[in-house]
C-alpha cells in the first residue's frame, strides 16, 4: 500500500510532498531531500579534538579509550555474546518505564567515547531534540533518539554491573572474520574467535544475504535494547529497533563492510540509520537541553509506542 505523507525541510527549501512507501514490516523510506548530508556538524568535539578521533595518544582519554577497545576485542567472542543473551534476553532484572530508565541513565557516563563526558541523559536528548527540528513529522525517530541508548543500564550494579568493554563502544559480528575497518583492529589478534576456522572466515557460521536479523553482534548497550524493545511488545516501526540494534555498528555504516551479509530490508534501513547517525555523532555539546521542559512531548512519544512498564 502507497500512502502520501507531508514532510517539512527545516531550511528555505520549498515544501513537497513525498511518497513513502509503508511496508508489511512498518518501515518508512527515507525522504529523497534528506538523504543528502544538509545537518551543520561541527568540525571538533568540545575537547579540540576531530570527532571519533582514535589516534590522539598523548590525550590521556584516548589512552583510556584504546584500553577500553584492546578489551573488548579479546573477550567479545561467539560463544561470550550467545550466553549474553541467553541470561539478559530473560529481562528479569527490572519492571519500569521507559523514561525512568532515561533517569536512571543519568548515573552513566561512556568511557569509550572520545567525544562525550556528559550523563547519557543529555547526549539522548540533544540527538532527539536535533533530528525533531529537522524531522518533525517522524514522531518515531525522535523516539528512537530518545531510546537508542538506554541499554547502557547494563553498567549499572542494578543490571549485574558489567564491564564497559561489554556495554559500549563500536560493534562488530561474531562468528565471521573481524573486518579491518573496527577500531584498533590489531587487538583482535588475541581473540580467540580469531584462530578457530569455523568463525574467522567471510561468511563464518551465516550465509551470503543471510540478514543481519540472523547474525549475532557483539554483545553491548545496542543489543540489549534492541531486546528489550521487541519481547516488549514496541510498535516502532522496523527501522527504529534497527536503528537501535545497528548505531555502534560502524564498521557498517559509515566503513561499508559486512554489507555482504545484509538482505533487501536492510539495506532500506540503512538509510535511516544514516540519517539517525549524523545526529547521533555531532549534536554532543556542553549545551543543555531542559529535561523538565522536554519530558511532556517525550512522555506522549513512549506512551504512543511502549506500554507503560517495560521488563528490562
């Protein structure tokens, strides 16, 4: 079924109607005029330094984010993130909202993350707050902003205190070979995934085309609530729980590796999360957003798309 929406562009182009095509899944096509790169990033991060840059080894930060990724590259193997799942897909940690956990949220903060020192709460809402300026008829992107994130509880010792290197940073397959394109790449060398023929191969354990739907991610914030979202009973349409599933996945998005592995619908959620991760990666600032000013319009997006307790 082809139905016509109104889309508003937030700069002086004039407004048109554009034709999304709503799939059996819910997903949405991405805005012909938004596809090209029209969001004012910035050219560096409140420390002076590029974004995601990952080679500054006289900042003492990088020194700790490198750190953090030597780890995550030894421990983050096939048989590690199946039992991950298996324990955290029971989601009997916690009964509570979705904007309690937006609270609770404010106890984090990222160590993998060279651009960012601020209480996750204040990254989710700037990302929401910039991609509803732009977008402001996809109610349920400014959601997916506002959510994409929450997993990081699992830092919490409420949800059994796991290590950073478990929760944050870029995310990658397991069970095939590890791409190049990863960060710190080197340090995957010493994973044992590496030496064992039946997963350090292209394709390892999945087939050409498979669907990413099919290949397990390295365990962390993004799977977790890709998890929590689904058994939930969400009525996001597909590209936001891929969106969530998919944001750290930068070998992917902004490399273009692993594209061997996706199907059809894949790669029509891609665009979206392209979209998504422009504001994702640029809007982090030392700039507020009033959290008390925001949360009536937050408020109506999860009790549109979520029950109203979730089991986390």
């Amino acid at each position: 079924m082809t139905v016509l929406v109104e889309h508003y562009v937030t700069d002086s182009r004039i407004e048109e109607k554009k034709t999304k095509e709503e799939r059996g899944d819910g997903g949405f096509m991405v805005p012909k005029s938004k596809e090209t790169d029209e969001f004012d990033a910035p050219d560096i991060n409140f420390l002076g330094h590029s974004f995601r840059d990952y080679e500054n080894g006289e900042s003492e930060r990088q020194q700790g984010v490198e750190e953090f990724y030597r780890m995550q590259h030894i421990h983050q193997t096939y048989d590690f993130v199946k039992d991950m799942r298996k324990e955290y897909g029971k989601l009997n940690k916690m009964e509570m909202s979705i904007w309690e956990c937006c609270e609770l949220l404010n106890n984090v903060v990222d160590e993998s993350d060279p651009d960012l020192d601020e209480p996750q709460i204040q990254h989710l809402l700037q990302t929401a707050e910039a991609i509803r300026k732009d977008y402001p008829n996809e109610d349920w992107l400014h959601l997916t902003a506002l959510i994409h994130d929450l997993g990081k509880v699992l830092l919490l010792p409420e949800f059994g205190g796991l290590p950073q290197w478990a929760v944050v940073g870029d995310t990658f397959p397991v069970g095939c070979t590890f791409d190049p394109a990863s960060i710190h790449h080197k340090y995957f060398k010493e994973n044992p995934d590496n030496n064992t023929p039946k997963y350090n191969t292209k394709n390892g354990v999945y087939s050409e085309g498979c669907g990413l739907d099919n290949v397990l991610m390295s365990w962390g914030h993004d799977d977790y609530m890709y998890l929590v979202a689904k058994q939930n009973g969400t009525t996001l349409p597909h590209a936001g729980l891929f969106i969530i599933r998919y944001h750290s996945f930068y070998p992917l998005h902004k490399a273009g590796t692993y594209t061997h592995l996706m199907n059809d619908e894949d790669r029509e959620d891609l665009k979206w999360l392209h979209v998504f991760n422009k504001y994702d990666l640029y809007s982090k600032s030392k700039v507020h957003v009033d959290v008390e000013q925001m949360k009536p319009y937050y408020i109506s997006l999860i009790n549109k798309y979520f029950p109203a307790k979730l089991k986390w």
